[in-house]
C-alpha cells in the first residue's frame, strides 16, 4: 500500500514537469500567429468585417490574448489607423472585428494585417507578439461598372452634428468636376489623381427625405442622398400607474423624432428587472404592462430608446399600492334643486379590494370657484351644495384618488345647474330730474337695473305708484316692462311721493321712494372743476341740517337733452367722491350738479360744477367780421362764436397782426408762428377775456396794407383760425369825403321819403291832373238856358281847330291840302297859331271863337302870345280833301302823330302849349269858317284840347280853301 502511494506521487510529479516542459516550449518555439485572415465589407454602414483562427492551441486550450491591427490606405505603406483587440481564444475557434471607416470604401484600396500576443496569467513569461500577418487588400473600384464618375457613400445614415466625408470617382481628367451640397457648392481635397474627398462637419438636420450632395461634369450629373437624423434623446417623465390593479400604464415623453421616411427606426422597449420579462412598445410614449396575480407589489422597469445610430434608457422603481390613479367617476347628477340649496350625486369605478377613495367637490360661478369639499366615497357619492344664489347658473365637477395613498388624482367630470328663481333682494337705486312749467311739472324717472346677484331672476316689469301728498288719497299706478329703465310723468304743482318696485315671476323687491316737492325752484352759480386721470373730485359744503345722503348726477350734453345721464349717491357723512368711468371722453363736457336728500326724502340742490376730464384745443375757428374801417383803425368782432360747445374752456383769444411795419403796435408782441415764413412782420395781442368778442386795432397808417386773424384758445393750446384776413386802410382825404358824403346820401334819403310819404301834395302843386272837361268851370259859360242840352267833347260835332308851334328851330314840313306849300317856306318871328276851323265854301259869315291856353303843359308860358291870335287860312277846294274825310279821321290822325312825335323830339325842343278852343254854331253851320278871325268870339260849344309841340309854325290859309285835314309831310315829327 505504502508502495503504491509513492508510485501514483511519483507519477503526478513527473505528469507536472512535463506539462510546464510543453508550456515552455509552446511559448519559446510555437508562437500564436492569426491565420485564415479573411474582409469583407458593408457598404451600407461602411465597414470592414475581419476574421481569423489561431492555430498551435493544445488540449483545447483558453488563453487570453491581443491581436494588433493596422490598416493601411492606398497601399500598405500608408498606414491610417492602428488598435489592439482583447479576447479569449478557444482552439479552432474564429475570430469576428470590425472596424468603420470615415472615407467611403469605396473610394480607396484597404490594406489589413494582424498579429497576436498571449496575454494569459498561466503564461507569464510570453508577451513575445508574433509575426504579421500578410497584408490582405481589399478594393472595391473594380466592381464599379464602366461609368466615368461616382459620388459615395449611397444613402448614409448619420446624426445630426456628426461629421461625414464624402468622396467622387472619376476615371477622367477632374478639372471641370464641380459639387454641391444643396445648391452651394464646396471644395474638398484631391487624395489621388482620381479620387476628391469632401469632409462635412457638423451636419444639420434640413429635411425628413434627406440632403443632396452631386457633382457634375458638363452633362454628367451623378449624386447621392445624405440622410441626417435627429440625436434621439432619453425619454423623459417615464410614470408607470394603475387604475384597477390589473394593468400597469406606463408613459413618457419620447422627445424629437428621430425617424426618416426610409429610415424609420425608432424604437422602444419596456423590461422588468424581477421577472426578468421584456415587451416590444408597439407606441412610441406608452406601453401597458399585464399585472400578474402573484402579489407581486414592488417593480423595477427599465425602458430602452434606440434606434440604427444610439441606444438609450431610464429606470424607475415603485411600489403598486402608491402608484393607483381612480377612473373617472360617472353618472353626475343633481336632486332636489332649489332657490339657494342642490343635491349633487355621482358613481365611481370599483378598484376590487382596495375600494375606499377620496372625492374632491369644486363649485363654479360666473367663471370662478366658490366652494370647494372632500367626500370619502365607496361606491356612490353624494354631496349636498348651500348658501347659492337663486336663478344662478353654477357648475360642479367631481374627482377622485386612492385614500390610503394619493398618487394623481382622476380626470375631472363636470355638470351644470340653474338654481330657482326668488323675490329681488334689494331696492332699485333710484333718481329724477324735475322740469318745472307754469301750473305743472314735468318729472323723468330714472332707475338702474339691477344685478344678477339681487335680481334673483328675469325681471318683467316695474311699479311705479305716484301719490299725491296734498291729496293722499289720489294713487296712480303704472306698470313699466323690463328692460326700460326709466318713465316719464307729467304733474301739476303739488307735492309727489313716487314708489318703484321692480318684479319677477316670484316676488317684488322693496320699494324705492322719492319725494317731489312741488315749489323747488333753486338757483345755484355754476362752477368749473378740472378732471384728472381718475376721474373728477367733485366736493361740496357741508349742510348743517339733518340729511339721509347727497346725490351727483352729471351728463354730457345741457340738461334738456340728458345725455348719458348718470348719478351716484354719497354717504351723508361724505362731502366729496371722485367721480371715474370709462365712458369719459377727452374734450367733452360734463355737468355735474350735488344734491342734498332731507329726512323727508326731498331733493335740495346745492352746487353746480361743469369740466372736462382733459381739455383739447378748440374745435372751431371764429367767424371774425372787420367793420369801422378808418386811415388809423378798425373793429374786428366774432360775437356768433359758440364758447359753449368746445372741447375746452375758452381761456381768451389771439390777434394776430401782420405789418410791414418793424416794430409791433402798443400792447402787441412779436409772435413766431411756424406757417409764417415770409417778410411781413406778425405781432400778437393777447386777450384774457373769453366774454370779450370784439377788438379794436388802432395806431395803423393811412392806405397801408394788412393781415389779422383771431384765433381762441384753452388750457391744452391754441385753436384753429380763419384764413388771414387783407385789410387796405383808407386815405385821409378819401375819409373826409366819406364824412361829407354820407350825410348828404342821408339827406338825400330823408327827403326823398318825405315826398314819397307827401307824393299827393307834390302831384297837386307840381303836376297836377288833366282837367276834366265835364267838370270844369267853363261849362257854367257855356251851357246857357237857350241851349242845355250842348255835347261836351262830342268828336262828330267838334273838329280840332288850331295847331300851335313854338320855339322850333328848324322848319317842319307840314303840308296843309289845297296849298301845296309846307310851313318850312314861311318864316315867323314869333310863335304863331294854326288855326283848323270848320268852314264852309261860300261862306262870307263870322263865326264867332274864343281859345284858351292850358298852362300846366306850357312850359314856356312866359314867351307864348295871346292864343287870340288867329290867322286866316286859305281857300281849300274841295277836289284837295280826298284824304281825310272827315273830322274824327282827322282826329285819330293827328293824335297817332302827336303821340309818335313825343317820342322823338329831344327834351329841349319839346315846349308845350295847351290850345283849347270853343266853338259855337251859331250860324248852324258847323264847317263854316269865320270871316274875320282876329276877333275872337265865343264858342258856344267846347270844341277841343290838344298839346302840340312848339316847334310847329301855323301857315295861313288861303281865302278859297276849306280846311279838312292836315298833312304830316315830315315822318320824323308827328304829334296831333
């Protein structure tokens, strides 16, 4: 036994030396060299793949070892990149590296070889590397095809920021090659005669299809698509919940996407470090987890982002209990809905054991929360909701979270309601305005509506019940439809009490009272306030006596048209507000008037104030009128300018003179307005009284010329004016004739009215009326007892007898018939008569005649003879009185002549004399002519008047004509 116990120690020492005897031969005669080197490559991500073997490995041998790698471009000796690869190595086993070029491969011939070292601690002593293996060439431009020009890499995937190079091919001269990446071309750098090299840094992302990169040769056209994706980033908010303790919802934001439309990659995975179970997303921000039924309570979830370029993760842990979100409850709805009260009730989802959860309650009204509750509820809730408002809208929502730990609370549920309708709360806030009249009172009732909250509901109508308290027992009663908010009453002078009410569908609120006295007539002067950005402080005086508050009404408009009429009502303690709205406007004037309410509810006013809340400029220019011109002055006058109506108080007014004088006028100051440019010299007289409308501008010179304009003005600055007004004044010596004239014009006008006014007085002494013959007093001779029945002006009884002509002085031919000679051939030293006297042929009998001159025709009576003078007219057969045949032709003619000759003789020539002529028939024959003429006789009948011209002369007749007619020879002279 002793013997075989030292045999088997004797053979594991021998079995020791010989192992380390082959571990040191192994590492000094057989070296690890890597055999079997075999490349290939992607073109796609642009890798090189290597393999290999290490032979000479005994007994199935695990050794750590080191393989060197170099790699060489264009040819071996270039050698661009140099690295080291750890791993383990079994016998016979094959060895996978890869490695990623930044050139495109296809643009350059590779070169590889590889060597190793054991880098193993049972070896300690080898760190000898073995030898190289041989160079392995890898070259991929012989399997291009024959085209001329190539552009690589083809549809590279990158991210965006990265740097790429991009390279071309051409197998002809490169001279003319240009390239462009998205229209702008860039420049690279030639690697061999063939091959140009472009390196992109910090590549941007520009489009979800890629950019382009091309290069062309005149025709040629080759390019490829860069495809630049967004850096995928770590998901963020990665939450995972339960709503039922069966399925877990996991969540997170994924961040940019990152996929391309032929590169959609993007993916997301969820795994779970207990069960050690893993899930494929199917969406890119959530993924639902199957809770098992192990009371696993504790998980531990990591979720995966990656996509072709980058891989990243985040990691959570929880426990199940503290990461419950309820569902939302369901099934809301009110009961018993009342004026101020609602029941609200609702349902929740069960969540199996653990079924006690946490309700939250919130009320909303008019677009804010009101009331907030908690309510712990199992299956159903319910809550009931106080103090609301009638004929209110109100929303309610509900939700709910896990008691025993609040995670997140549910998705909100809402509902709405409307509340009943009550009785208004409050009074209406009443006013009036009074007009008073003779024997009666004309009062405007005003009220504000009132608000939604103490409406409690739709009004309908207003009452208005007017007593009169002269006469208590007179009500009327008037009843006013929403939504008016004011009536009209007319009443006599008595004193009212007026009650309003306003009404719903339930009730009436309380009654607002006025008083209206019926013998209030108060005046009160009128102040000016000035208002602020606030608004305007409006104050008055303390009243002693006993008062329930004060009033201050204002408007924009005067108070006969109430205009935006408001008011607002004080405290009687309080003898100041400041009156804001947004409805004041710049420019506008507002009235304001404060009244005082007594104990008996009657209205006192106390002040008037009027202003602006911010004055502007005026509006309008004055209508400026110049009168009163004299050599050294004149009056400008704007009396019609409404002051009234301005955006502003008229603080006074500008005179603007322009002079070619160098030196303003006393009281004027010289003033630089921006739109006068010219010469003229333009002084500024500055009138503080907005009353004052008229201005006299003195201290001028005789016929000089001048320009004046008036401009108004206020707080905020000047306003518009007229157009310059020219002004010339007058010369001394024209002045002094205007002082004579005028009053001689006036004289003149005095007078001329005084004998408009005594025109029947002048007529009578200056022109008096033709007389009449039936009315004169001739006819008292004439008409005798013998004969009373004599024909006044009978035209078949009378002839004109005579024709008399004076002062002409020129002859006029007048032809008588039977002679043959005009009147022109006689010539006459004194005015002479024309004689037409009814004759007879044979008779040898005076015929006794008187004639008369008329003086009132007879303008130059005082050169005229005797109408006694009567001449003797000649002999007419009677063969020469063909053409007028009678005595009323006769007349008509020398009347037609008469009239046309007026017309026609200048007014020098045109000396009147009047003839009357009486003839009596005492023979009985009437055609007779008297014998002897120069005695005049009386007529016995009242033959003719007629006015002749002067300017005829009489011809005498011959003895042995009769005379019948006369004929106008000259058509240049007719008369009767």
């Amino acid at each position: 036994m002793a013997v075989f116990a030292n045999f088997q120690t004797t053979f594991f020492l021998a079995l020791l030396f010989l192992r380390i005897s082959q571990s040191e031969v192994l590492s000094e005669h057989l070296p690890l060299t890597p055999e079997s080197l075999k490349i290939s490559i992607n073109s796609a991500r642009q890798y090189l793949h290597v393999q290999w073997t290490v032979r000479n490995l005994l007994y199935h041998q695990e050794l750590k070892m080191v393989f060197q790698i170099q790699i060489s471009r264009f040819n071996s000796s270039n050698i661009i990149w140099v690295g080291n690869y750890s791993t383990t190595v079994k016998q016979n086993q094959v060895l996978h590296w890869s490695w990623e070029s930044e050139l495109p491969l296809e643009c350059a011939t590779h070169f590889l070889r590889i060597r190793s070292m054991v880098d193993d601690a049972s070896f300690p002593k080898s760190t000898i590397w073995s030898n190289w293996s041989s160079w392995e060439k890898v070259d991929v431009q012989d399997s291009l095809g024959q085209d001329t020009l190539f552009v690589f890499p083809n549809d590279k995937l990158v991210e965006e920021g990265s740097n790429v190079t991009i390279c071309y091919i051409s197998r002809n001269n490169q001279n003319n090659i240009s390239c462009l990446l998205e229209d702008e071309q860039i420049n690279g750098e030639q690697l061999d005669p063939h091959v140009f090299a472009f390196n992109l840094n910090n590549v941007p992302f520009i489009r979800e299809t890629g950019t382009n990169f091309y290069c062309q040769r005149n025709k040629t056209v080759k390019g490829i698509v860069l495809f630049v994706s967004k850096v995928l980033e770590e998901p963020k908010d990665f939450s995972c919940e339960t709503q039922d303790f069966k399925t877990l919802n996991c969540t997170w934001d994924p961040g940019r996407n990152t996929d391309l439309r032929k590169h959609a990659s993007q993916r997301y995975t969820l795994f779970e470090f207990y069960s050690g179970e893993k899930k494929l997303c199917k969406h890119k921000n959530w993924c639902n987890w199957q809770i098992t039924q192990d009371s696993q309570e504790t998980y531990n979830f990591t979720l995966i982002a990656e996509n072709d370029l980058r891989k990243r993760s985040v990691s959570i842990l929880f426990n199940l209990t503290q990461r419950v979100r309820p569902m939302t409850p369901f099934s809301v709805s009110f009961e018993t809905v009342s004026a101020t009260n609602a029941m609200m009730t609702w349902k929740v989802h069960s969540i199996g054991n653990y079924s006690s959860l946490l309700c939250n309650v919130e009320l909303y009204g008019e677009g804010r929360m009101i009331q907030q509750h908690n309510v712990s509820v199992k299956v159903n809730g319910e809550f009931l909701l106080s103090e609301l408002e009638p004929n209110t809208k109100y929303t309610a929502q509900v939700r709910c979270a896990y008691d025993k730990h609040i995670w997140k609370w549910s998705e909100w549920i809402s509902q709405s309601f409307i509340t009943l309708e009550a009785a208004p709360s409050v009074a209406l806030d009443v006013w009036r305005n009074v007009k008073s009249k003779p024997g009666s009172q004309n009062v405007i009732l005003f009220w504000k509506p009132l608000s939604k909250f103490h409406a409690n509901g739709k009004i309908l109508f207003y009452n208005v019940v007017v007593e009169n308290l002269d006469q208590p027992s007179r009500l009327e009663h008037y009843t006013i439809p929403a939504p008016a908010n004011g009536t009209e009453l007319s009443l006599d002078q008595s004193s009212y009490e007026i009650r309003i009410t306003a009404n719903n569908s339930v009730g009436s609120s309380p009654a607002s009272v006025i008083v209206i006295s019926g013998n209030s007539t108060e005046e009160v002067e009128e102040e000016k306030i000035k208002g602020t950005e606030d608004g305007f402080p409006v104050s008055w005086k303390p009243h002693s006596g006993d008062v329930l508050g004060y009033v201050v009404e204002w408007y924009d408009c005067p108070q006969d048209q109430l205009c935006d009429f408001q008011w607002e009502n004080v405290g009687p303690g309080n003898t100041s507000i400041v009156i804001s709205s947004d409805a004041f406007r710049p420019g506008v004037r507002y009235n304001f008037r404060i009244y005082r309410i007594s104990t008996k509810r009657i209205a006192y006013l106390l002040e008037k104030k009027t202003g602006y809340s911010k004055e502007l400029v005026p509006s309008t220019k004055p209508q400026v009128v110049m009168n009163n011109l004299t050599p050294h002055s004149f009056t400008l006058s704007w009396e019609n300018y409404p002051t009234e109506s301005q955006p502003g108080f008229i603080q006074g007014y500008h005179v603007y003179l322009k002079s070619k004088a160098r030196q303003c006028h006393p009281g004027f100051e010289k003033a630089n307005l921006p739109e006068i440019t010219d010469d003229p010299l333009c002084c500024k007289y500055k009138i503080d009284n907005p009353e004052q409308k008229r201005f006299i501008v003195e201290n001028l010179q005789p016929e000089s010329f001048y320009e004046v304009q008036v401009t108004p003005y206020t707080s905020a600055g000047e306003g518009p004016g007229e157009a310059f007004m020219k002004v010339t004044t007058p010369g001394e010596e024209s002045h002094k004739l205007i002082r004579i004239l005028l009053p001689m014009i006036f004289c003149i006008l005095v007078i001329m009215i005084a004998c408009y006014m005594k025109s029947q007085w002048v007529k009578e002494k200056c022109y008096p009326d033709i007389p009449d013959p039936y009315k004169s007093s001739i006819l008292s001779l004439i008409k005798s007892k013998e004969n009373p029945h004599l024909t006044i002006m009978n035209v078949n009884d009378c002839i004109p007898d005579a024709i008399e002509v004076i002062n002409k002085p020129e002859g006029t031919k007048i032809q008588f018939l039977g002679t043959g000679k005009s009147v022109t051939e006689l010539e006459f030293t004194k005015p002479a008569y024309l004689y037409l006297l009814p004759t007879e042929k044979n008779s040898s009998s005076p015929s006794p005649c008187i004639c008369f001159e008329n003086f009132t025709y007879n303008q130059a009576a005082s050169d005229a003879e005797s109408c006694g003078h009567v001449l003797e007219p000649p002999f007419v057969p009677p063969s020469q009185l063909g053409l007028v045949t009678s005595s009323e032709s006769l007349l008509k003619t020398l009347e037609k002549s008469y009239m046309n000759s007026l017309e026609e003789i200048p007014a020098e020539e045109t000396n009147l004399n009047y003839v009357s002529q009486l003839a009596s028939p005492m023979s009985g024959d009437k055609d007779s002519l008297p014998t002897n003429p120069q005695v005049p006789v009386h007529c016995s009948e009242y033959k003719m008047q007629m006015a002749v011209p002067p300017c005829l002369t009489a011809s005498p007749l011959s003895e042995k004509s009769s005379l019948s007619s006369v004929t106008l020879l000259d058509q240049d002279e007719h008369f009767h």
